[in-house]
C-alpha cells in the first residue's frame, strides 16, 4: 500500500513538472515569434530608410561603383558595356 502512494504521488509530481514544462514551451514559443516579427520589420527598407532620413542621411546622387573583375570605377552616365554589371541593387 506503501509503495502504491510513493507510485502515485511520483508520477502525480512527474505529471505536474510535465504540465510546467509545457506551458513555459509555450510562452517561449510565443516570445520567439515576437521577437522573429520585430526582426523582420527592423529589416524593412522604407523602415531603414525612415530611420536614416531622420538621422540625416540622404541618397547620393552621384552612385559609383567598382566592378570588381576589371577594378574600373562606374559612375554617373554608364556605357553600354559597364551596364553588363552584375551588382545587386545597380541600375543604370
């Protein structure tokens, strides 16, 4: 009779920290769903763009760029040839 109560009372206790567990799973998943959400809104452009205007920062006009198997500056008005560059973000 004893050894039923230690039985029962162990895994009552065990179901109990199993309950606990489950919950705290729950509400970090919860965090990090926020946190991943406010992630991917501090990485949007118009947000990265707000933030930079009202620091004082403002687009260049004048856009140079180095390609980068020939070493050759592009800038302002491009040639033919330097619009075969493959830069991410570079339109000429």
């Amino acid at each position: 009779m004893i050894s039923l109560l230690v039985i029962s009372t162990t895994l009552a206790q065990g179901s109990f920290q199993v309950t606990n567990l489950q919950q705290q799973d729950a509400t970090l998943a919860r965090q990090e769903q926020a946190l991943s959400q406010q992630v991917a809104e501090a990485q949007s452009p118009a947000l990265i763009a707000a933030e930079a205007t009202q620091l004082g920062m403002r687009p260049n006009p004048e856009l140079t760029f180095i390609d980068p198997r020939t070493g050759k500056t592009v800038s302002g008005k491009v040639s033919r040839a330097d619009e075969q560059i493959s830069v991410p973000g570079y339109t000429p």
